[in-house]
C-alpha cells in the first residue's frame, strides 16, 4: 500500500488491537482519508459506499492491500456482516449533492442508520455516527456547545439533511438506551482538504478550483457569514480518538477547528495562495444559509485529548496541491464541472 501523498501526523492513539472496521461512505472524502489510517494502523477495513459521490479513485491505492475489501451497498438497504466497529460516513455532505435527491438523504440519514444500528445491536460492534454541525441550524447560540439544541427549519431545503442527521443521533441515543449499543456521536464541522471532488459545491473546493483555473469566485451573498474550517488530518484523528474513547463517552462531541473565517476572508485567502487573477463576484445567498458557525471544542479537548493543530493557510495548501496534480493528471476539463 503507498502512503498518503500529503503528510500525515497521527497521535499514537490508533487502536493496538488488529479489528475489522467497517466504513460506510469509505469512498467519500472523509471516508478515504479514514479507511487509509486504519489500514496504516494494522485493521482490516471494508469499506462500504454506493458511489453516489464517492470516487473509486479516492481508494484505488487501498485496493493493493489484502486487508481492504469494497463492498458497493446502500445503506438503506440491510446488511449483514462481522464487524467489531462500525464508523457510518454514508450521507451526502455537499449542500448541492444532499439537495439533489432530499427524499434518499432522508432515507440514507434515517433508514441507513437504523440499519447500521441493527448490525451493531447484532454483532456487539461499537458504532460512530459522523453527524454535523448542521443540527445546529442557523444557531442562536455562538460558539456552538453541545448542549444547545439548534435552530432548523423542519421543511426547507437543507431539511433533508440536518432533521435526518438530528432523527439519526435520536435513533443512536435510543439504541444505546434500549440495547445497550457502544454509540459514539461526533459533530463535525466544516472540514475540507485532498480528496474533496472539483464539482463537490462546497465553498473550499470551489473557491480553489475557481481560483486554479481562472473561473470567477463566486461568494454567496455578501461574503460576511461565518464558518470554521477543519483540515481533514485533524477530523481524521479525532474521530478515531472518538471511537478509541471510554464506553461511558457517546457524545455528542463537537469537531472542528474554533478558527472562525467570514467567506470574504476566506476568498482573499485562497486568491492570496494560489496568486490567482480570478475576480470576486456575489451570487444570491441560499435559503437558510447560516450566518455563522463556530465549534465549542472544550468537550473534545478534556475527554479526547483532541484540538486541532492545521492552520488554515497550510491547509489550504495541500489542498490547492491536491487540485493542481488532479488537473495536471486529468484534464483541465475536469474544472469545468462547477
Ligand atoms: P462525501 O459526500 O465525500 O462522502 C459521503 C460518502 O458516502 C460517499 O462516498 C457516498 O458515495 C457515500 N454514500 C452516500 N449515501 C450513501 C448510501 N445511502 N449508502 C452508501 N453510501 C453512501 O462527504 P464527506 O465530506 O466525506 O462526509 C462524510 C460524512 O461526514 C457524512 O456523513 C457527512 O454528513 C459528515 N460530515 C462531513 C462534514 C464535512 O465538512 N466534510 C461536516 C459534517 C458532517
Ligand atoms: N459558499 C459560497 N460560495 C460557494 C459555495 C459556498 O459563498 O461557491 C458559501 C455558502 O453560502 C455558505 C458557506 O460558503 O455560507 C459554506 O458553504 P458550504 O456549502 O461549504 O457548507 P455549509 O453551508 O454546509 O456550511
């Protein structure tokens, strides 16, 4: 198996013990950049994944490995395994791609959990839900702490996503209440990195995309809203930490990085970096857009050990690196996709 191309500084947290893991959404973005730390650790790892936006060339150099195994499902459908840890990435996490099909979003959230969720009630596994900062909705509360319980619109268009992750932590919880299910529940916030698809919509991958091939930058409303952005090294080792965590800990544990960007900023950044010539332009701000997001990470810090360590600037690096060698490999055409 090779390594990774970018480099990767992982606490020595990773389980000793050799385990079969399943990762559901293991195609994904995030997914990827998971199975590959397992499998570097010593696991057996299949990973699990329709292809509805993950890429066979996001774990094409895994596939050398005896102990990777692919196995195309779709969580809403049942499934039988062994395992004796179950992460579930599978959902959609673009707003365009979850937007794209609301009814099956729902379904993979809500169905697929509880299958997932039936196949830990069966075989004893411990089980990590990736939920996100979306049950927060558009917050009142700022930073976000783990005990606000959010601002979301129940029928509007991000709907479909952040009721169906809100009803997926509901079915956690009560799994673990009824039988005693080992749940772990993260909520992670905007993470981006290698690996994200040039046609993904979400705003890093765009805005350097955009940049790297002269389109212009397109920001939504007026650039004054907020997120805070997490390189996928630093979500990668949290969640494991998660999953490696005392049985007593469920969560929900906030992830992200506390850094907190307007999306002006974060343009000026990404022109700044790559020395684009691309201009700025305004596009409408989308329904329910919101307004500003920030993690409140003591949680992590105290049961996890976890903050993140990847300033914004180098991770936006890697991730422009990433971009140029996809286009220099693929074909420039390849951009022309958002
Ligand atoms: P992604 O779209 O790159 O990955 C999702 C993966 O799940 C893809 O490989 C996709 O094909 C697969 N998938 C989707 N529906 C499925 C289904 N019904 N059955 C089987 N596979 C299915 O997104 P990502 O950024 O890697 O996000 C991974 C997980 O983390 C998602 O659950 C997402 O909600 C959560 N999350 C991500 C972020 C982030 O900023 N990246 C933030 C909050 C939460
Ligand atoms: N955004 C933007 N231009 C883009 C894509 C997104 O200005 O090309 C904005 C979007 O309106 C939101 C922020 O960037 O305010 C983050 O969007 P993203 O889709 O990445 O994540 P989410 O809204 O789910 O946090």
């Amino acid at each position: 198996m090779q390594t990774s191309v970018h480099s990767r500084n992982y606490s020595s947290h990773i389980h000793q013990a050799r385990k079969r893991i399943l990762v559901a959404g293991g195609a994904g973005f995030l997914g990827s950049h998971l199975c590959e730390v397992l499998l570097e650790a010593g696991h057996e790892v299949i990973c699990l994944d329709n292809f509805s936006t993950g890429l066979t060339r996001n774990i094409a150099r895994l596939n050398h490995s005896d102990a990777f195994n692919i196995v195309a499902h779709d969580i809403v459908l049942p499934i039988e395994l062994e395992v004796d840890e179950i992460y579930n990435l599978a959902c959609p996490a673009s707003p365009p791609q979850y937007q794209s099909d609301p009814i099956h979003t729902m379904k993979t959230c809500v169905i697929g959990s509880l299958n997932l969720l039936e196949l830990a009630a069966r075989t004893g596994a411990r089980i990590l839900q990736a939920s996100t900062s979306e049950v927060y909705g558009d917050p009142h509360v700022h930073p976000q702490v783990e005990s606000y319980w959010g601002n979301v619109n129940p029928f509007g268009p991000r709907s479909c996503y952040d009721e169906g992750k809100r009803c997926a932590e509901t079915l956690f919880f009560d799994f673990h209440k009824t039988h005693h299910v080992e749940i772990k529940v993260v909520r992670i916030f905007n993470t981006y990195g290698p690996r994200m698809r040039p046609d993904d919509g979400r705003v890093v991958s765009n805005f350097v995309v955009q940049a790297l091939t002269g389109q212009d930058i397109t920001i939504y409303g007026d650039g004054s809203q907020t997120r805070s952005f997490c390189f996928v090294d630093d979500l990668i080792d949290g969640l494991i930490r998660m999953m490696a965590s005392s049985a007593s800990l469920t969560g929900p544990v906030n992830l992200g990085n506390p850094r907190e960007f307007t999306i002006g900023e974060l343009a000026e950044q990404v022109i700044g970096l790559t020395g684009s010539r691309s201009k700025i332009i305004h596009r409408p701000l989308p329904a329910d857009d919101p307004r500003q997001r920030r993690p409140d990470i003591t949680l992590a810090i105290r049961e996890l050990g976890w903050r993140p360590n990847v300033e914004l600037a180098s991770g936006l690096m890697q991730t422009i690196d990433h971009f140029n060698r996809l286009f220099t490999r693929t074909a420039p055409d390849l951009a022309g996709a958002i």
